[in-house]
C-alpha cells in the first residue's frame, strides 16, 4: 500500500471523526438546555464544550491529511515523468528486429569504424589499431541513432530495401571471404567453434578475411531470411588492402539466413546458416 492511499485512508477516518465530534456535541447541548438537575446540565454543558474541540482538532487533522494526499499524489505524478523513457527516433519497438552492430571502436566517428589494421600497415600518424568496418546502411525507415562506438541498423524483416546505384565490378584480385558463422568472436578476430545451425535469440558472428580491396570502392554486407533481404549496409572501403572483419546479427526469428559480400557491383562470396 503506498503512502497516498495510506493517507487517504486516515482523512477518511478523520472525517468520520469529526462528524462523531459534532453528534455528541449537538446531543450534550441539547441535554443541557432540557436537563431537570443542575449537575446533569453541569456534565453536559463540559462534555458540549469537550465534543467542540475535538471538532477543530479533527477537522484540522483532517485538513493536514488531505494535504498530504494531495501532494503525494503530484509527487508521484512527477516522480512517473520524469523516470518515462525517451523513445529511441527511427528504432522498431517491437522485438526481433534485424539489428546490424558492429564491435566498439576507439576514437573514430560515429558513421564510420574500421577494420583491424593488418601486419606492416598503420592507421594514421598516431599508428593506433583500428577495429571493424562497418558500411551505412541504404538510407530506409527505421534507422537508429548510432552512438561514437557502435554503428547500429535496425530494419523490419518485411521491408523492401532501396537498391544500390550500379558501380562497375570488383578490380582485379579482390577477395572477401570465407565466412564463418560462429556465437563467440575470439582475439585476435576469429570464429571460436563455428557452425551453420544456432539457437533463436543468439547474436550471430560472421567473421571473414579480405584480400587486395583498394580504398574507394563500395563494400556492402547484405543479410537475406528465407530468400529476402532483410539488411543491407553499404559504404565506400578505405581499410587497406588486407586484413580480417567481422560483422553480426541478431536473428529476429527461425529460417534460413544468408549473407553476401560484394566489392563494388561483384559479389564475391556468400554463405549461409539456419536458425531453430
């Protein structure tokens, strides 16, 4: 029971107690105006003006006791809005969405998250170790609002996405891929115990190398269920030539799930796995 009903309870008993006050003070006036014997009117006349001030008494108990509830009640009000949620702009709020995530990155922007840096090469003056890269999605309804670490895609299972615009083939000796499906990502990147069949509700790692990209080209990573295409994310490359990647999925529900690696207009590897 919480303390406005509590409150309410007691002015109520409160109120029932002033309109006792008030009967009693009515009768022992009354019996002091008609009463034969002196003494009897002395007793009624003292227990009239009793019965007077436990009416003011009450009625101010009262008065402090709905105060309260008052006030309980607009703390309680206060209390609910300022502990509601700000709804996430663009994120489905139902669950089982397809969410697209890459790992946290160090210091980079928030539209953008490398891949690791491969042996010999360096990302920048500072020389820091990049993480994964992670395409824009095409723009679509429903996108979230991705923090400095994380680039994150939320779209509907249902939804149609906006094809790319064409951009030649892959230049030659470019290579993505194999992919591994796995439920743990190991360090350095790599798929620890990897498999083609998962448990629903369990986030999905694909982990894959890549060979001779050039900076400039547009990798895309796009996810189907059952033969539609679900995800689709999508940016130019500008991770060096070499080195590994991974990307992940939450699986919104059991099918059949693929995923395609594409350099510019060429798709360069696929593979699939099944969620039961």
């Amino acid at each position: 029971m919480d303390l406005s009903t509590i409150l309410l309870i007691s002015a109520a008993v409160s109120m029932g107690a002033t309109v006792i006050a008030i009967l009693v003070a009515l009768r022992s006036a009354r019996e002091a105006r008609t009463a034969i014997f002196p003494i009897v009117k002395e007793e009624e006349s003292t227990r009239a003006r009793r019965a007077r001030v436990s009416i003011l008494v009450w009625i101010a108990v009262t008065a402090i006791l709905l105060g309260g509830w008052l006030a309980s009640l607009r703390l309680t009000a206060n209390d609910e809005t300022a502990q509601t949620p700000a709804v996430e702009s663009g994120r489905p709020a139902e669950s089982g969405a397809v969410e697209f995530v890459t790992p946290p990155a160090q210091t980079l922007p928030t539209d953008t998250v490398a891949p690791p840096t491969p042996a010999g090469q360096t990302s920048g003056p500072d020389n820091a170790t990049p993480t994964i890269m992670a395409a824009s999605p095409t723009p679509v309804p429903a996108i979230s609002n991705p923090t400095p670490t994380e680039t994150a895609t939320s779209v509907p299972p249902t939804l149609t996405p906006t094809p790319p615009l064409p951009k030649g083939p892959a230049p030659a000796g470019t290579s993505l891929g194999p992919i591994e499906f796995s439920t743990e990502l190991g360090s350095p990147i790599a798929a620890v115990n990897p498999d083609t069949v998962f448990p629903s509700n369990t986030k999905i790692y694909a982990v894959y190398p890549y060979e001779g990209m050039q900076n400039g080209i547009t990798f895309a990573a796009v996810w189907y269920l059952d033969g539609v295409e679900i995800a689709r994310d999508e940016r130019p490359w500008e991770w060096g030539a070499q080195g590994r990647s991974y990307s992940f999925l939450l699986p919104p529900g059991e099918g059949q799930y693929k995923l395609e690696l594409y350099a510019n207009d060429s798709l360069l590897t696929s593979a699939s796995f099944e969620v039961r």
